[in-house]
C-alpha cells in the first residue's frame, strides 16, 4: 500500500495558520489533499500534525472530513513520522508539505516508480532542486527513519526536517537518486509560505478546473512572462 503523509501545523511564523486559510471556502489543507488524490499509486493519504492546541483547527477539519490523522511532536517532526510508520506499518512513505497546493500527482506517480524499479534508499527531486518550491516529493523508505531516530547524536535540525540527515551522508551511505526537470525554475515558488505567496497563487487556485492543472500550467498561469 502505498501511502502519503501530508506534513502540517498551524504555527507558521511567516504565514499563521496558513494551512486552513481558505480559497473558495476550502481550507488550504484540502487543496494538497485533493491534489494527492489525483495520484493513481497513492492509495491512503494521511495528514500528521502536532499535539498542540494550536493544530486543533487541522485535527477539528479532519475530522469533518473524515481524513486520517496522526498528532506528536512539534518540533520532532522525524518522530511524528516514526509513529505514523510504526501505527500503519509502512515499508516507505510518501513525504508531501501542507503548503503545497499545487503538487502535481503525476510527479509524486513517476517518484513512485523509480522508487519501486530501482529499488533505492531514498526518491527526491530536491537535492539538488529544479523544480519550483511546492513542487517538492520524496519517497522515501521507511527504515530510513528508524535508523535515525535510534542515533543519539541527532541534531535539531534533522529531527525538524527529516531528510536533512540524509542528503549530507548520501554520498557514502544512502542510495538516492534525484530526478530532474528539463529546465531550472529552482527561484521560482508555487509553495505558500507567506500572504504574498498566496496573493500570487489565489487566482489560479479558483480557476474552475485547478485540480487538473499540471503544475506547468498552474506555472504558466502564474509566471505568464517566463519560459
């Protein structure tokens, strides 16, 4: 099975509560989610935010909407993973942010494909980046985490962004393979991390047939003056 864990809180110190800002009356949140569900190998889509009151307007939304949830940890996001890989033993997961509306279902389709006809560590296209910001999927095999976790010597950063531990030992350890796009936009940004991000993106995010959209065209729409 395989399965996508959409990685959210409310505490953004750039964009509060960006996640369940609301476009057309539907939370930010949802726009990721139904843009997962267009993906034909992700079979179950769960979000995993923390334990802090501050994330119950998330945990309140999934519930609404029936999605699966898993809270933990704040800041130790690597064990909020862990416990939603332990709770629906999976052998590896797909990594999707919550501020990524426009993420295109048929890149996290063809990460899912290497991963499975290679057979490697780790699926990135991200390391080194050539897709927008928002664009980003990683697949990633499950014990992965698990051996992290175990070291003593994690540092706070790997444990608040989970892959950071394994772009720096890949060279010597980890089997990753990045793939890329043909051209760079690695400056550009179809993520929300702040409001002028959302100003930029709100207009394409209302167009009647957004979740069909390619993220070339969610791109096109929005930077109408580049190649």
């Amino acid at each position: 099975m395989v399965v996508a864990i959409i990685q959210a809180r409310c505490n953004s110190k750039r964009f509060p509560n960006k996640v369940m800002k609301k476009i057309n009356g539907k939370p930010l949140i949802e726009y990721v989610y139904k843009r997962i569900q267009k993906s034909k190998k992700i079979k179950k889509i769960i979000i995993a935010c923390s334990s802090l009151m501050s994330d119950d307007p998330i945990a309140n939304y999934c519930n609404k909407k029936k999605y699966l949830l898993l809270r933990g940890s704040l800041n130790n996001v690597l064990s909020r993973y862990s416990a939603v890989l332990k709770k629906y033993k999976l052998n590896y997961f797909v990594r999707i942010t919550g501020d990524s509306p426009c993420i295109d279902p048929r890149l996290i389709d063809k990460a899912i494909n290497i991963f499975k006809n290679k057979k490697c560590d780790l699926v990135t296209n991200v390391n080194p980046r050539s897709y927008p910001k928002g664009i980003s999927v990683e697949v990633i095999k499950s014990q992965l985490i698990y051996d992290v976790e175990k070291k003593t010597n994690i540092t706070r950063e790997n444990k608040e962004h989970i892959t950071s531990y394994f772009y720096k030992k890949k060279k010597n350890k980890y089997n990753i393979i990045n793939f890329n796009n043909n051209n760079n936009y690695s400056k550009y940004s179809l993520a929300i991390d702040t409001i002028d991000d959302l100003k930029r993106l709100k207009s394409v995010l209302k167009k009647n047939f957004f979740f069909d959209f390619t993220w070339k065209q969610i791109f096109k729409t929005v930077y109408k003056n580049e190649n």
